[in-house]
C-alpha cells in the first residue's frame, strides 16, 4: 500500500478502534496498540480541560472528561501542537442531550473558546485614540477595525456572562441575586494580557456592523436600534478604552 493509504489506515484505526487492511489490522490487535490509542485520546481530553475551564468547573471532573473523550473519538486534531484543539466543542455541547438541563452551558463554552482564541490572536498595532477622536470630532465618517484579538458574544436568554466570569475567575466570588436575562461579553488583549468585561446588546452590534464594514454613523444606528437610549459616545469610549480596535479608515 502507498504511504498515503498507510496513514489513512492508521489514522482510522487510533480514531475508531478498527481496520479492513490487514497489515493495520495486526497493528491493532497488539496490546501496545491500545495504550498508544489511550494516550492519544488522553491528549485530547487534556487539551479541551485545559482550554475549556469554566465548563469544566461547572460541570465537574468526571461529566466533562466523559463529554470531552466523545467529542474527542469525533473530531481528529487537525494540529499536533494541541493549544487551539477543540474549536467546535461549544456546538457540540450544544447537540448533547444532557446539556438540555444546563441550556447556558454552549454559550459559556464560546466564551472559553474565545478566550483562547483573543490569547493566541496576532498582535495588532494600538489604535491611535487622538487621531480618532479628531475626525470623528470633525464630523468625518469612518470605519472602525476590531484588533485580531477582540472577541464579543451577546447570549439572548441567559446570564451568560455572569455565569462564565464566575466559573473562569476564581476570584470571583459565588453568583448572587443573578438575574435571568440575556448578557454581552468583550475580551480584548492590552499589552498582551486577555481581559474580559460585561458589554450589551447594542455595543455587539457596533462590533458586529465594524467587522462588516460599515462606517460609525450606520453601526451606531444599529446599536440604537438593538438598545433603546444608548448613549452611543460613551459606548465607543468604553470600547477604544478596552482595546477593541487596531484602526479607522
């Protein structure tokens, strides 16, 4: 067999335990087998514990590494560096039946995930804040450009924020008098260091309309539009100040 077909093969039988070739079937018949197959799938579930963390301190130890070695025996890494391992956990929560009992679970997941994904961003160039404030202060339209490393995620039904910032700090403190309604988060990188912080509605969609490219004026006309009243300048200053943008065209 070619070389190709060998680690097709091989491939095949670490991910699912068996093989119609015979030499790969040999393979897998020795005990030595399992324990490589083991050590593999251990990887994995390491990998998800350690980038998934608030899921697993909301779910416990033995919930999460059972959810963690099927999503594992479904999804190859596609990467042998295993740091960014596990992109498509949080809809894979969400398609678990036992998660029904836990409906703010997937979007806690997103927020770990996007938490890893703000830490292991490219760097980009600090906004230049004085500059900004004078077009703008001019009357000029622009566009603003999140930095790689920004992230936002708006949960309609639960506390989702509140919920992920509880479980990820252990600072925190426990969850008291928590309200059930919809949150936003923001997690940027200044200087290097992920912070995180509660946002609402209306700022997510001036995230999201700056990521589609529209200029201030028509993304703060959406934010308006999601959130009643918002005071959309000290909005903006809220989110320049966390870092949320590279630059303005």
């Amino acid at each position: 067999m070619s070389r190709h077909d060998y680690f097709s093969q091989f491939l095949h039988a670490v991910w699912h335990g068996e093989s119609g070739h015979p030499l790969v079937a040999s393979l897998l018949a020795q005990p030595a087998f399992a324990v490589y197959r083991n050590t593999i799938f251990k990887g994995c579930v390491d990998a998800l514990s350690a980038n998934y963390p608030a899921v697993r301190r909301l779910v416990g130890e033995q919930w999460f590494q059972g959810a963690a070695l099927a999503y594992a025996r479904r999804h190859m890494p596609d990467d042998a560096c295993l740091i960014a391992y596990g992109d498509g956990f949080p809809d894979f929560l969400d398609s678990v039946d036992a998660v029904r009992e836990l409906p703010y679970l997937p979007g806690v997941a997103r927020l770990d995930r996007y938490w890893s994904e703000s830490h292991l961003a490219a760097d980009d160039a600090p906004l230049d804040t004085a500059g900004l404030h004078a077009v703008l202060a001019s009357g000029r339209d622009v566009q603003l450009a999140p930095q790689a490393a920004t992230r936002w995620h708006w949960e309609p039904a639960y506390p989702g924020y509140s919920i992920w910032n509880a479980n990820r700090d252990p600072g925190a403190g426990p969850l008291s008098g928590l309200e059930w309604h919809g949150e936003g988060a923001l997690l940027t990188r200044p200087e290097g260091q992920v912070q995180w912080q509660p946002i609402g509605l209306g700022a997510c969609r001036f995230l999201d309309a700056c990521r589609a490219g529209m200029g201030v004026a028509a993304a703060a006309g959406l934010a308006q539009a999601a959130e009643p009243g918002l005071d959309v300048a000290v909005m903006l200053g809220e989110l320049v100040q966390a870092g949320a943008f590279t630059s303005f065209h």
